[in-house]
C-alpha cells in the first residue's frame, strides 16, 4: 500500500495541518492579553481617584482643625466653597433643598477634586476613566430612588405613570402609555450623567497631550497659557454634575406645585 504522505501535494496539506493550531495559538496570545491590559489601567484610574481623595480629605482636616471666628487661608476657601453649595439645592427645590447639601456637596468638591488632580504633572483625572464616571452615575441614580422613596413612600412609584393622577379610566390608559417613555428617560439620565463627564475630562486630556507632542518644545508653554480654561472646566463640569443631580432629586421628592419649576431648570441645565 502506497503511503499518502508520500506525495508532495498530501505532505504540504499535511504540514499546514500540523502547524495551523500553533499558528492559531500564537495570535491568539495579544487577545487574550488585551482585557487584562485594560483592567490594568482602570485601576490605575482607580487611583489617582484615590490620590485626589486623600488630598481632599488631608486638605479639609487641615481647614477645619483650628476654626476662627473669622476665617482666613483654607478656613476661609472652604467657607466660601460650602456658602456657594448651600445655594445650588435652594437654588432648584427651596428652603428643602438645605438637606440634601451634604450629599450633593461631596459629589461637587469630589468631581473637582479629581478633575483638578488631572493638571498636576504626571497624574491623570480619574474622571478622564468611564469606570469613574459611570460608579459615580449610578451612586446618583440609587440615592435619588432612595430620596423619592423616602418622601413618598410606595406612592414615588406613580410618577412612573406620568403627571396626571391616576383617578380616572383615561389617565390610567394614558400613563400606562407614558410609563415606557418614564421609565426609559429615568434609566439614560444615568449613561448621560457618565458620558457627559467623561466625555469632556477626556477630550481635555487629549487636547493637553496633542499640544505637548505637536508643538514640540513650546507645547508645555501653551498647556501653562490654557490653565487657567482648564480649571474653568473642572469647576463647571463639577457643578454641572451637581446641578443635574440636584434636579433630578428635586423631581423625584417634589410636590405637585413644584413640578413645573424642577422641569424648566432641568431643561436649563
């Protein structure tokens, strides 16, 4: 019996056989290295989150360990900082608005302490990281389900259905309608909040770099003539952040008679 292989034509599909699984294999390592690649450097975003942290936290010790009656250094900043923030829930919901400051004040001064943390040289925003901006998102959509529930009890699940109360045939038809619409509108705000953020840390990063690799020596030069823009963009994307939160809690624990008020600042926003 003659042997197959004997063949030039057999011996080459032979060979291509016994290779193509090494070859497979070969390619298939930068694949299998690339997911941990990536969570590599979200935990590198991880901490430079936690280095703002730490530094926010170190800085507000240091303002508020020794208060005067009249403040000045850090007391003073600080002061100035938490009188502004006590404004923006009042701003939106009135004089209820002065309960919910403590939380909506910690997303404000933490947003901006780790988007300012990104102009220091050799750190990077951890917001500049949609895996910051996103847990950050979503710590704002359960707390404001949380608030809605605490103010209304089972009744917050109603303004699912829309407006209108739910005392007649047409309005029961009509908000089973709106409920999709509600409910769709209630779950984006979270990818909006998150991308809204990253979005514009990112493209600030980016524009940074490009300056430094493109303009050569003077690159450094411009990034110091656009400092003062970039902190500019730090503070307002905090704030936006903190307003739309601040909306978003205001509509969800309102009364009747401040549902028009809520609406027009959201739009505003």
């Amino acid at each position: 019996m003659t042997d197959w292989t004997s063949t030039p034509h057999n011996a080459l599909l032979l060979a291509q056989a016994t290779t193509a699984p090494a070859t497979h294999a070969a390619t298939a390592v930068p694949a299998a290295e690339a997911p941990e690649s990536l969570a590599h450097t979200q935990w590198v975003f991880f901490g430079y989150a936690m280095v703002a942290t730490i530094i926010l936290v170190v800085l507000t010790i240091a303002a508020t360990r020794r208060m005067r009656v009249i403040p000045v250094g850090l007391q003073n900043a600080f002061e100035l900082v938490v009188e502004t923030l006590n404004g923006l829930p009042e701003m939106v919901m009135g004089p209820r608005g002065r309960q919910y400051v403590p939380f909506i004040g910690t997303f404000f001064l933490y947003i901006f302490a780790v988007n300012v943390s990104g102009l220091i040289p050799g750190f990077k925003a951890g917001t500049a990281s949609l895996s910051i901006t996103v847990g950050l998102a979503l710590t704002a959509f359960v707390a404001v389900q949380y608030f809605g529930f605490r103010a209304h009890g089972l009744k917050y699940l109603l303004h699912f259905f829309g407006p209108m109360p739910m005392t007649s045939i047409p309005a029961v038809l009509l908000g089973l309608v709106l409920l999709p619409l509600e409910l769709l509108s209630e779950f984006i705000r979270p990818v909006s909040l998150s991308f809204r953020l990253y979005g514009n840390i990112f493209g600030e990063e980016q524009v940074i770099q490009a300056l430094a690799t493109k303009l050569g020596a003077a690159g450094p030069f411009a990034a110091v003539l656009i400092l003062p823009l970039q902190v500019l963009t730090c503070v307002l994307q905090a704030l936006v952040f903190s307003l739309l939160v601040t909306i978003y809690i205001a509509l969800a624990t309102e009364k009747h008679d401040e549902h028009e008020h809520a609406e027009t600042a959201e739009a505003s926003a």
